[in-house]
C-alpha cells in the first residue's frame, strides 16, 4: 500500500504545538494508530447545541473541559421550569464561559410570535408588522452581544421533530427568511437551518442564497435525511452553504430513547457512528474540506452527549486526512464564526 507521510502542525490561534507525523493510508479506508491519536487530541468546536432544561452551565463547562472542546456555539436553549426566557439562559452560560460560549437570538422569541400569529403567517405574510417587530428585536440582541448567533430555525421539519408545529415544511425564501438572511449579512452570522430535502425546499433555499453571496446558511444535521450525492451537487451551486454533522450518527437514538421514546425513531440517515464512517461522506469531505464542522446537538443525558464526542472522534475524524480532520474538527467553525480565544 501506498503511505503518505503528512506533516501536521497545529499552530495558530492555539498557539504552537508539536508537528505530528500521520501516516495516512491512500488505498483503503484503514486508519492508523497516529490517525486515531490525532483524532483524540484535536481540540473541538460543537457548532449545534442546545442547552437543555435540566443542565447547568457549570456541568457545560466540565464537559468541554473533559472532552477539549474549545467552544459551543448555542442552537437555542431549552427553557427550564422557572420561566428564565430561551436567550437570557443562554447568557447565563455565557457569564460562566465568557467567549467560549455563543448564545442564540430567536429560539423562542420566533416560536411565539409564529403561534401569536397563526398559520406560520409570520413567515409568509407579504408585511406584517409582528414580523417587524421581531426583526428589531432580533437585530437589538445581535447588536448588544457581538458574540450572538441565530438559534436553528426549522424550514422543513415535516418528519423530523416531536414539536407538533415544526412538523410541516415552510417556503425557504419566505419573507421571514429572507429578513434573517440579511441580518446574517449585516452582522456577518451564517443562518441555520433545519431543511429536509425536499425538492422544493432545495430551489427555494438556492435562490436565498444567490440574492447575496456574502450570506451563509449552515444546514443543521447536513440536510437532516439528504444522500452525500445530494449535498455535493448543491455545494457545487452554492458556495456560500456549509453542513454540521450533528445528529447524523447513532448515540442520540441509542441512549435518548430511553428517556424520550419518539426518538426510537430515527430521523435522518447516519453518515457515522463509533466504527466508522461511510465511504462517499467521506469522499464528499475530502472533496469540500472547507464546509463541514461537527456539533453535538440536543441531549438529555451527560452519558449521550460523551457518546456523541466520542463518536465524533472515533467514527468520523480518523477516516480524514489529518488536515482535513482539523478542519472539520475546529478551523472551518473558527473562521465561519470569527472566533477568538
């Protein structure tokens, strides 16, 4: 077999560190011992999280700390039982994580106001001065805390999630979408979401955004139930569209259904668990280096969420290369976030 002997240094905004040799085996999908280190000891960015109802951010924090992950960029927060509102738990996270920490604007803020409204016409109305005033809101909160991103918004979820009202599939470049899209712009945030992939769903998503190539959407869950060949001929359209991984591998089916019996049905097609990853994701990858990153998503027990990381450094960044692997663990997420130590 052909070996290639790659030279690896993990230097920058995490200062100098040694260089790695990696053996990285061209001709079969066999990965080495120094592969499976590299894997183990690559810092990480999880760019999908939920912090979820029974968590504190202090159980947060030793998690990150135990399994080197750098940062969390905040998907939308589960309100608990004591009426604390979705972004300000989050920022409870935030005084506790400082930058490591990215809260979420819009998680519930938009939720409401599409069940005040009726009939998703916060999305669909030509004017609607609910919808204006969200945007003003959405816009205040950007702007008071740079470090702010967009919560996952659910353009299509119509058989991927237990919320009676996110079980439907929305035009993509409905008004509300569109005024997100440009916030993103404005404050140079990329706007995530939750599509399946369904036709209609993917031309309406390729004309927001080609209104403006200096957007971005982020495709929670890579499309949630999309084939790698789907992904690669959409990337080769759009440039300005990228993919995290998160819930496209087995743990949070395996251990949540046990608390959470509608998740014994599992939603979306895996691309990875523990044992590996498949082939032609693999290869999507390689082939667009720069547009995949991980993510954790929800979880409601400690034990999945170490699952979930370990699958992550197991099943998926050993099967890279090892520039590749970096990029996808942490550079990717670094440079779309404009993060800072």
């Amino acid at each position: 077999m052909k070996r290639i002997l790659i030279l690896l240094g993990l230097i920058g905004i995490f200062g100098t560190s040694p260089l790695l040799a990696v053996a990285a085996d061209t001709d079969s999908n066999v990965v080495s011992p120094q592969a499976i280190e590299l894997a183990r000891t690559l810092p990480l960015v999880d760019v999908h999280f939920h912090f979820m109802y029974n968590m504190t951010p202090g159980e947060l924090k030793e998690r990150m700390d135990k399994h080197n992950i750098q940062w969390v960029v905040g998907a939308g927060a589960v309100e608990g039982f004591t009426g604390t509102e979705s972004f300000e738990r989050d920022l409870m996270v935030k005084r506790l994580l400082g930058q490591r920490y990215l809260p979420s604007v819009g998680w519930m803020s938009i939720r409401r106001a599409d069940s005040d409204e009726g009939n998703a016409r916060i999305y669909t109305d030509p004017a609607n001065a609910r919808r204006e005033s969200l945007l003003k809101l959405l816009d205040e909160q950007l702007t008071a805390e740079p470090q702010a991103v967009f919560s996952e918004l659910h353009a299509n979820a119509e058989s991927s999630s237990t919320i009676l009202h996110l079980k439907r599939r929305l035009p993509t470049d409905a008004p509300l979408f569109v005024e997100l899209y440009k916030l993103g712009v404005k404050h140079q945030r990329p706007l995530p979401l939750h599509m399946q992939w369904h036709p209609d769903s993917v031309e309406r998503l390729g004309k927001l955004l080609a209104s403006d190539r200096k957007g971005a959407v982020l495709l929670s869950h890579c499309g949630k139930d999309t084939e790698a060949n789907q992904i690669r001929a959409f990337f080769q359209l759009h440039p300005n569209v990228y993919c995290d991984l998160s819930y496209r591998s087995l743990p949070q089916t395996l251990r949540e259904s046990q608390t959470d019996p509608a998740r014994t049905i599992y939603w979306g097609k895996s691309m990875f668990e523990n044992a590996g990853a498949k082939q032609e994701w693999i290869q999507l990858i390689e082939d667009f280096p720069d547009r995949f990153m991980v993510g954790v998503d929800d979880v409601h027990r400690w034990g999945t969420y170490d699952d979930v990381v370990d699958s992550i450094r197991t099943g998926l960044l050993p099967f890279l290369k090892p520039e590749t692997a970096a990029k996808v663990a942490y550079q990717n997420a670094v440079q779309l976030f404009r993060l800072k130590q």
